[in-house]
C-alpha cells in the first residue's frame, strides 16, 4: 500500500503536503514481541519496522513508541 502511493505521488496522481514540503507517504510499523534479545530489535528494525516493544510493557513505554508516529500542535503551527 506504502508502495502503490509513493508511485502516484511520484507521478502526480496524489499529493501528500507536510509544513508546505512535497513528501512521502509511510505506514509507521510497530513490532510487539515477548523477545528481548538485541538482535531481534535490530532485525525488526532491518526489515523496514519503525519502532520495537517488548512484552511485558508498561503502559508508558507503549504510548511513548505510538506518539512518535503523531505531530504534536506545535510541530503543525505555523
């Protein structure tokens, strides 16, 4: 799907507009598992995932991994 819409941005089927920049369009990808070994991090990491928790989770951690892939107010005010 992430690929399929880069290709109609690229020719200018769609238009995806950030703080007045043309961009790209990403599905942030959240991997949740009950592995805590480093390699496996690096290797949700390697295949195109954007972020990492390991089960169990508080539920801090959880929501500090989400907000990363949301603007907060400030990042959109001009």
């Amino acid at each position: 799907m992430e690929e399929e819409m880069n290709k109609r941005i690229k020719n200018g089927e769609a238009l995806i507009v950030e703080n007045g920049n043309k961009t790209s369009w990403h599905l942030p990808v959240l991997a949740m598992t009950a592995d805590v070994i480093q390699a496996t991090h690096e290797e949700c990491l390697k295949c195109g995932m954007d972020g990492y928790v390991s089960k169990p989770f508080e539920a801090e951690q959880l929501y500090r991994e989400v907000s990363r892939f949301f603007n907060s107010p400030s990042d959109t005010e001009s």
